[in-house]
C-alpha cells in the first residue's frame, strides 16, 4: 500500500470541498416538514370547501411568460433563477404560483369553465437577499379566481385567508388580514404629482416597507435613498418634500373600523377618479365581510399595504401573524406577513389581448411553519424503538418490529453497534415514544418489556430520589407478546 507524501496529503485536504449552504435554502427538518406538510393539508382543504380545484403548473415557465413583475434589473435572471435551454431560450424557476396559472389559463381558455377557481401548493424560489426567515426557496399555496370581476371576488379572497390562517392553528387575535387597494395608491400617487411609471415603482417599493423600516425609513425611500446595516444602497425615488408629506400622511392613515378608514381616505384621494373607485371598492368588501361575520378584528383596511408584486390591478392585502416569540436576546418579536394576495386583471390580458378579470391569495407556508416552530416548539414524534440486546437473536428483532409496523405503528429495530445504554441515548434523541425491550428472560417467560418514555418522563420530574427512580423504573412494565401490539398502540395513540 503506497504511502502519501506530506505535499499529496496537503494537497488532499485542500482538495476537499467545504462543507456549506448557500444562503436562503435552508436544510428542512423532520419537524419543519411535517409542519410544512401538516400546513398544506389545512390550508387546502380550506379552499376545496371554496371550490377550489388542485392544478401544479410544474417548477420552470419561460421567461417572457413570467413577466417581469419583481423588482429587478434588465438582467433576465435578476429576480429569479433562470438558465438557458438547449433551444436558446431563457426558461426560469417560478417564484409564484400566479403567473404560470395565467399562462396555463390562457393556454387552455376554450377549454376551461370560467370563473376558473383553482389551488396550488409547492416551491417557488426567488433570486433576492435572503434574511432570517426570509428563503430563497419556498412553499406557497395558493387559491384564485380566473374571469370574475368585482369587489366581491376580492372580498371572498379576504375571507377565505382569514379562513385559513385559522386552518393553519392562528386563534382570533393571534392574525389580521390588512387590506388596500392599488386603485387608491394610483389617486395618491396622482394627487402627489408621481407621473413617470419608473419613478411610481421605486415609490410603490418604497411604500410596501413601511413595515419594516417605519416613517423614517420610507422617508429616506422616497427621497435620496437608504443604507442598510450592511452598507448596502437602495436607491431613492428622489421625490421633494412635499410630495412625501402627502404620501406618508396617506399611508398612516387608519381608523378603528374599516367604514371609519374608508371615509377617513375619501377625504384624501376621493376627488381623483382612481381614489373614488378605491374608496368605493373598500366600502363593497367592507359590507360583504361583515355579512359574512369578518369582524374588524380579522380584517382591517390598511393604506400603507402596497404588496411588492407590480401585476396587482386592485384590491391588495396581507396576511400577518401577530403571536409574539422571543429571540434568543429574550427580545418580544412578530414575524409580520405570512400570506398576502390581490386583484390582478391584466395577467391572463398579456397573452389573449382581452380583459381576464382575476383574484387570488397566497399563504407562505415556510415562513409560517417556521412562526409556529419557533412559537409552539414543533417536534417530530419518533418510531417506537426495539433495542437488540442479543446479536444472535436479529431475526427475533426484525419480527417485533414488523408487527408493530403491520399494526400501523412506526417502529424501528436499532441497528447499531452499541449496548443498551447508548440504545437509550438514540431512542431519547429520535424522541421515541416508547422502546421494547427483549433479553433473555423476557425470551424464556414469552414476555416483553415495554418502557413508556414520555410517561416515564413525566414521572421522573416528580422524584428527587436517583435511587429510587432506579428501582421502581416509572413507565416501565411487562406484557406477553401477544398484547405488545396493543399496549404499544395505547401509548402512541395509533388507531
């Protein structure tokens, strides 16, 4: 065996790729998915009793049928992933399930039933900064409604997130569905003297952060620009002063009612045509989600909602998740918008040339299962463990375990190499509910033993005496084998 030199041993340690994750697509846990998954399945079932029917369009579209509608540059895969085919054309990752649906709807127009209510869930993924729980790939699902027109389309929308993010384990008061209508920014935007459609979407940019910057923030938007902590620039939309008093004063505008906030912003945009049909649009939704028990808890009327998406043509809104966690600085947080939607006529118009009138809303899945991770302390429930004690007895092992799996029981023989203690060890860190236990006397009485571990957790909480723990051994116990199935499913809860 040929001995390697120091130079070819230095020179296989640099060869060895470092072992990293590229920022914003993060590692899904056992707990993260069942979360994920668990989210989904509430949420879509919520649309189905809408209506709603299942369609994936599939992870790449091409470039020129996504359109352009993130802030980006002329780069072609600015603000998305995109790689050119063997056809010379730019294909892209998706980074919502909207645009391809106007694709798929146009594409199979003569053939579809209109209105066309449809729901999707799957990734997207999309080429910005990455931040704390905000991913550059992520799950979306979504519902919307195709060839319907009118508040009352929107208002649904509305109801059905406050619908889901109660679906998805929100109490009331733990959420809030904020609502804005671009009808009413175009007025502002008017009566403020933005006239250059670049200029309007670095303000309609600037606006959607109000959020998360506050009045001083914006203000820098929307006038000479803003530094970030890292020292990065985002250019300013280079209004004058009193151009950004007029929209601040607007976006701050909000009342205890959503009838008392829309007649507090007739005041302001209602000369303009635009803000007329802002405010009239406001007021239809308002008198339909109180019909349907959408109380100004749930849904409030919201002028500094913008949504950074440019396709929205009307009615715009946010889902937010206003339960609070604390960081590991033990400092009180919100994780703001998990879900947001909106009226975008002009989608499915790109391709036909004819009006498409369409809503639709979107739930974050990722970031909302990372919410309530962090806030309910999300953990996977782990396989019953069979330990082996006896290398010569697997087959026996490998038996019990099948049992418990043909009973509908996740279970798992250990396959290891280490002794009973360490086998203890791995059942505590899978989060196992219980383990069986077979040596050789539970061989000769026909018996197994069967630890509890989530009740013997419990029961050692109570003992400050180690010996005695030791000796009455709480959640342990005894059974035949012909009742371990049984016994086992008792402590899981299987059915």
């Amino acid at each position: 065996m040929a001995i390697m030199s120091t130079d070819e041993q230095q020179g296989a340690q640099q060869r060895r790729p470092e072992a990293r994750k590229p920022r914003g697509f993060p590692d899904r846990t056992a707990a993260v998915i069942a979360a994920e998954r668990k989210l989904v399945d509430s949420i879509s079932a919520v649309y189905q009793r809408w209506g709603f029917d299942a369609l994936d369009t599939g992870p790449f579209e091409y470039v020129d049928a996504l359109g352009k509608f993130l802030p980006d540059t002329d780069r072609p895969n600015a603000g998305v992933f995109a790689l050119q085919d063997d056809d010379e054309q730019w294909i892209a990752l998706r980074y919502d399930h909207t645009a391809p649906l106007a694709r798929y709807v146009a594409e199979n127009w003569e053939r579809i039933p209109k209105p066309f209510r449809r729901y999707s869930a799957g990734p997207v993924w999309r080429n910005e900064k990455p931040g704390p729980f905000r991913f550059r790939e992520f799950i979306q699902c979504d519902a919307d409604s195709v060839g319907v027109a009118g508040p009352a389309a929107d208002a649904e929308m509305i109801a059905i997130a406050a619908e889901a993010m109660q679906a998805a384990g929100a109490q009331r008061g733990e959420y809030v569905i904020r609502v804005n209508s671009r009808q009413l920014l175009d007025g502002i935007m008017e009566t403020a003297g933005v006239i250059d459609p670049a200029q309007r979407g670095t303000v309609l940019r600037a606006l959607d952060k109000f959020d998360k910057f506050g009045v001083e923030g914006v203000t820098l938007l929307l006038g000479k620009g803003r530094k970030d902590e890292s020292g990065d620039v985002t250019q300013g939309a280079g209004l004058a002063a009193n151009q950004i008093d007029v929209l601040l004063e607007f976006i701050t505008a909000r009342s205890t009612s959503r009838a008392e906030t829309a007649r507090k912003l007739a005041n302001s945009v209602g000369m303009t045509r635009s803000g007329a049909t802002g405010v009239a649009e406001l007021a239809e939704i308002d008198s339909i989600l109180t019909a349907l028990g959408i109380g100004d808890d749930a849904a409030v009327f919201d002028p500094s909602i913008v949504r950074g998406l440019e396709y929205y043509t009307g009615p715009v809104f946010e889902a937010e998740f206003l339960r609070e966690f604390r960081d590991a600085d033990g400092n009180a947080l919100r994780f703001g918008s998990v879900g947001g939607g909106g009226r975008y006529d002009g989608l499915v118009a790109r391709f036909r040339g004819e009006p498409a009138p369409a809503t639709g809303f979107s739930v974050g899945v990722s970031r909302l299962a990372a919410a309530m991770a962090v806030t309910e302390g999300a953990a996977v429930e782990g396989p019953v463990l069979v330990l082996v004690l006896d290398k010569d007895q697997l087959a026996d092992y490998s038996s019990l375990a099948a049992d418990l799996r043909r009973a509908g029981i996740r279970a798992e023989m250990y396959l290891g190499s280490s002794g009973m203690k360490p086998q203890m060890k791995y059942a505590d860190r899978r989060n196992s509910p219980a383990v069986v236990i077979v040596g050789g006397n539970e061989r000769e009485k026909g018996v197994v033993t069967i630890k509890d571990l989530k009740a013997g957790a419990a029961a050692a909480k109570g003992m400050t005496d180690n010996d005695a723990w030791r000796s009455e051994r709480p959640g342990q116990f005894e059974c035949p084998r012909s009742e371990m199935v049984a016994r086992i499913k008792a402590i899981t809860g299987a059915s």
